[in-house]
C-alpha cells in the first residue's frame, strides 16, 4: 500500500530486504522518534503511546513536558493493562497525529495493523524499546556498537535474557525470509 513506509530498525531487517532485491537503509527506531517527536514539537501535534512499563511511561512524559512541551498528549498508557485492543481502538478513533505502540515485535505491529484501516489520520508506528532509551530508562549502545551494525550484541551483553528474542526476531527471519525467496 501507498500508505505505508517500511522504516529497517534491524539490521536483519536492512538484510531481509537486500535478499528480495530491495534495499533500504536502517535508520534505527531511536532516531525514527526523536525526529517525530521534534516536528511535532515544532507543529503543535499530538501523541498516543501504547506500551512500556509503567515506569517507562512515567519519564517518557516528563521528558515529554520538559523537552517537547508543545506536543499535545492525548494519552501515555502501559503496555500491562488489560483490554489494550479497546485503549487503542479508541484512540485511533481520537486521531493522534502520532501514533506509538511499544509493545514488542510482532504484537505491536499487529495491533496496528488491526486498527490502521479505521484511523482518519495519524502516523502509526511500531517502537519497540525506543521509548526506554528516549525516557532516559536504558542507555543506547555506545557509538561503537551502532557504527558497526552490532547494536543488538550490546544489548544482548546488558540483558542476556534478551538472546531467545533475537534468536526469534533475527536469526529465525532471516532463515525464514530465505525459505520464502526459494
């Protein structure tokens, strides 16, 4: 669709694609949300996020309302509250001009996809733990990290619990992207 941008957070993402002759260029979901949230600062917009733990959410609007005080906030609401197809379905019916679901890979793409068509306007976009280096909760790997492609093995150095979903998210795909190319 015309109406959808595909943005390569990962790089098996970025590899993903060069394997069906598209290629793209990994722009990483850190930098994807700084830039939304300065333009809408700059405009006046406003955000609806879905996702984090409440914590998270608690200094996402701190930062929110110190850094980016002209963003509108319709509502911040954690990722660990029941019903969120309703919170959600509701707000897409509110129109955010900024729409964020931080609530992991693939259940936060899902999510839009379900509601996506009901929206009249609004960027929707599936953020993962952005929000968590934003707010100031996680530290974003050093630069070293991101120049080489490599943030996800710092991120796995931190948290090693996180190794079963890369293994999911990025070693699975890429296998199952090169299934579906044959």
């Amino acid at each position: 669709s015309d109406d959808i941008t595909v943005i390569a957070d990962g790089i098996s993402v970025v590899k993903a694609c060069g394997m069906i002759g598209r290629e793209v260029e990994k722009i990483t979901g850190v930098e994807t949300v700084s830039y939304l949230l300065e333009k809408a600062n700059e405009l006046h917009k406003s955000i609806f996020l879905l996702g984090c733990r409440p914590e998270v959410v608690a200094l996402f609007r701190e930062k929110l309302a110190c850094d980016y005080p002209n963003i509108v906030i319709k509502d911040l609401v954690n990722g660990y509250i029941e019903h969120k197809d309703d919170v959600f379905r509701r707000h897409v019916a509110e129109g955010a001009d900024l729409v964020f679901t931080a609530l992991g890979v693939p259940n936060q793409e899902l999510l839009i996809h379900k509601y996506f068509g009901e929206a009249k306007k609004g960027i929707f976009i599936g953020i993962g733990g952005s929000i968590d280096v934003i707010s100031g909760a996680k530290k974003r790997a050093p630069k070293f990290f991101q120049k080489h492609n490599i943030e996800w093995l710092y991120r796995i150095m931190k948290e090693p619990n996180r190794i079963r979903r890369f293994y999911q998210n990025n070693i699975k795909f890429i296998r199952d992207i090169r299934k579906l190319k044959r």
